[in-house]
C-alpha cells in the first residue's frame, strides 16, 4: 500500500482539479424527480385495509364464538326435543285417532261431544305451556314427566267414555234382546 499512498500523494493535484458541477448535478436530480412514477403502495399496506382486517377478524371471531355458544345450546334443545318429539310421536296418534272415534260416535250428542272436546282442549292448552317450559328447562325431568301424565290424562279421559258407550250400547242390546 506504500505505493498507492506515494501515488495519490504525487497526483493529489489531478485529483483536485475537477470539481462537481452543482449546477449540473441539480439540473439531473429534478429532471429524475419530474419523471418519477408515483408512488404505489400495496393494498395490505393501506391503513384503511389494515382497519377493514381487523374489523372483520373481530367479526368473524364474535361469529365463531357465538356460533359455538348457540350450538352447545341447540344440542341441549335437540336432546329435550328429541324426547319430546318421540313422546309426541306415541302418544298423538293415540289421542288423534281416539277423538275421531269419540266425534264420529252416533251415541253421543253434540253437547256431550262440546264438552269432551273443551276438555280435550284445556289439556292442549296445558300441554303447550309444558311444551313452553321443557323449552326453558331443558334438563327438568319434571316436565317430561307432566307431559306424558297430560297424555295419559287425555287417554284415560277418552277411554273412559268410550268404555261408557260401550257399556250403555251393552245394555240396549241387552234391552233389545229380551224384547224379541
């Protein structure tokens, strides 16, 4: 490096003898910065993108943990639903087809049909307002149980006439065959 030294020290005035031209140098830099493309900044570097994200990171978060809450939930309500539907199930079709054959006797008069269907509604009633309540509690054994006791109610009540009518046209056939 001795040599290099000796060399820029020996022709340190030719290194001096150009000098920058400002002018010049200026007249470059403004004619680049007259001709820069503008500027491009990515979408997901735009401050209003990086709020619209996190706006709909938060929602999408909420959704979930509401989704998962009100799932937990619907499997409980799936649960006393199920029991209930399969209660339904049973016992509708025995309480349907047991009205029918309660409106459809000739035996009957239309008022005692009035009555035993007011009857029969009060229990639907009642059986609406425990269908209400299983919905509230859904874990309450209680309620299910009142349920099929409202059913088994409703089948006693049809049963019993029933066995009325059965008994009575018993006797008119027994009247009508000592008649003969």
């Amino acid at each position: 490096m001795d040599n290099f030294e000796k060399h820029i020290r020996d022709h340190a005035a030719q290194f001096n003898e150009r000098r920058a031209d400002k002018d010049k140098m200026w007249a470059k830099i403004s004619e680049e910065l007259g001709q820069e493309k503008p500027k491009v900044i990515p979408l997901w570097k735009r401050p209003l993108f990086r709020v619209a994200a996190s706006v709909l990171l938060l929602l999408g978060l909420a959704l979930f943990f509401g989704l998962s809450v009100l799932s937990n939930n619907a499997e409980k309500t799936q649960y006393a639903s199920k029991e209930l539907m399969e209660i339904d199930m049973y016992y509708k079709d025995l309480v349907s087809y047991q009205v029918e054959l309660v409106k459809n006797n000739q035996a009957l008069s239309e008022e005692n049909k009035a009555e035993f269907l007011s009857f029969m509604d009060e229990l639907d009633a009642e059986y609406e307002v425990l269908k209400k309540e299983m919905q509230k509690n859904l874990d309450n054994e209680l309620v299910l149980e009142a349920i099929v006791s409202n059913y088994k109610k409703r089948i006693e009540l049809i049963e019993n006439l029933l066995h009325q009518l059965n008994e009575s046209k018993k006797q008119d056939e027994d009247d009508h065959a000592y008649t003969l």
